[in-house]
C-alpha cells in the first residue's frame, strides 16, 4: 500500500494527471470537430504539459535549493527532462507552420515563471488575474486551434466559439485550485477568490459555466455530444460549488482536474 501510496503522489506531483487532461480535452476536440487523430501533436501536447507544469511548479526550488532537494524532487526533475526530450523529439515530427502557434504559447509559459518584471523580482504570474487567462487561453489554443491547423482546416467563426467555450471551461477549472490556495498564495498574487471572495467566486463561475453551455447548445449539433457536455457540467457545477479552503487534499489536484477525462470517457462510450 505505501509504494501504491507513493506511485500516486508522484502520478499527481509529476503532472502526468493534468498533462492526460489536456490530452482528453484534445480528443474531445477531435471528436466534436471529426477531425482525424494526430498522434504526434497528442504526444507533443502530453510531454510538453508535464514538461511545463513541472517547470513551472519547481523551477524556484530548483533554483535555490538544488543541493537540498528531496529525493522524490530529484525523481520529478529527471522525470520532467525526459519528457522536454519527448516533447523535442515530437515537435520535430510536428509540420514547420505549427511552430508559428507553438513559440508564443511557449514563451508565455516561460514568462509565467521566470522573473522580467520589477527588477527581475515578477513574473506574468505576479500580474492581477493574469495567472488564470494565460493557463486558460495556452489550454484553449493547444487543444482547439492546434489541431484544427494541422488538420490544414479554416479556423472559421465555430472554430473560434468552440476555443472560447473550451477557454471559459479551463477558468472555471482552475477557481477550485484558486479557492483552495487562498491560505497560501501571497496577497500580490491577486486571484479571483483573493479579489472577490469565495461566494462571489463561485457566482462568477455559475455565469461562465451558463455562457459556455449556451454556446454549446447554439454551436454543436450533435444531440448525444450536447447530452454528455450537459452531465459534464453538473459535475463541473457540484465541484465548484462545494470547493472551500479547508478542502481535502486530492479533491482539486484529482477530482477536478479528472472532469475533462470523464467527459472524455463518457463521450466515447455513447
């Protein structure tokens, strides 16, 4: 039980659970869009999240504590450079147009940790309400726009919906984990909860959860994909709305961050 134990944790530190719910965005978006599987730009995605989430998470521990770092830190940092290796290797295999697309989603991810602003003292991520429009347009664009283009199809006006819909629902995602660390995030980090409160919090989520299920029912045209996305949102909903500070420790690090993977699941079983 304690290396099972142990197996999860480093599942969940790794980012490999959030990196495979990007990928099930990705499929969702290849479902409702019919649009043929890219297995190279599903690795690329795959590697290159782990690869920047567990920069982003570590690059100030590694930094300043590299001489101290616990074994299992040590064990993510050979993880995530295995997997920059696989995300190179697979962005090589990805046709020269998409590097257009690919260089500013990564330059954001660098700025988002890396410290320019301020004398070098802050990042983007230091920026008022900036944290969660970067993760959620880097989201958004990685798993909609991006493979439309390789498919070489128009980013038309429905395209462009779908990207919105999928952008609101990556911020909803995101306030559980805002909520959570309102006892820990510093006072300049400035995030939703931190602005508004939790109740107004939870309200704003209510609003954009309703404007991404109107697009959903203007937009597709598929009864059981509508039908699934429903379900996909009472989960949503019933997540965000019982999220508090004192929550348990996997309730957004996994069931949370699970909700793109069962819609996923749910969308290939009917």
């Amino acid at each position: 039980m304690k290396f099972l134990n142990q197996l999860f944790r480093f599942y969940l530190n790794a980012s490999i659970h959030v990196a495979l719910a990007v990928c099930a965005f990705l499929k969702i978006s290849e479902i409702y869009l019919q649009i043929p599987e890219a297995e190279n730009l599903n690795y690329f995605v795959f590697f290159s999240t782990i690869t920047g989430y567990n920069f982003v998470k570590y690059f100030g521990i590694a930094k300043f504590h590299h001489r101290s770092l616990t074994t299992n830190l040590k064990i993510i940092q050979v993880f995530s450079f295995g997997s920059f290796l696989a995300m190179c290797y697979f962005a090589f295999k990805l046709p020269c147009m998409l590097f257009w697309y690919l260089l500013p989603l990564g330059l954001l991810t660098l700025l988002y940790a890396i410290p320019f602003l301020s004398g070098f003292q802050k990042s983007l991520r230091s920026i008022s309400y900036l944290k969660i429009v970067i993760v959620a347009l880097v989201w958004a664009v990685s798993t909609v726009i991006l493979p439309v283009i390789l498919n070489n199809s128009i980013v038309d006006f429905v395209i462009l919906m779908y990207a919105f819909q999928r952008f609101l629902i990556v911020m909803i995602l995101i306030l559980p984990f805002d909520i959570r660390d309102l006892k820990y995030d510093a006072i300049s980090l400035q995030t939703i909860p931190q602005k508004i409160g939790v109740e107004k919090t939870k309200k704003l989520g209510f609003v954009l959860l309703a404007i991404a299920a109107c697009i959903e029912f203007v937009v597709s045209t598929d009864q059981q994909n509508k039908m699934v996305f429903l379900g996909f949102l009472v989960l949503l909903l019933f997540f965000l709305m019982r999220a508090q500070k004192g929550q348990s420790t996997y309730y957004s690090s996994f069931w949370v961050e699970a909700l793109p993977i069962f819609w996923f699941l749910a969308l290939l079983f009917v």
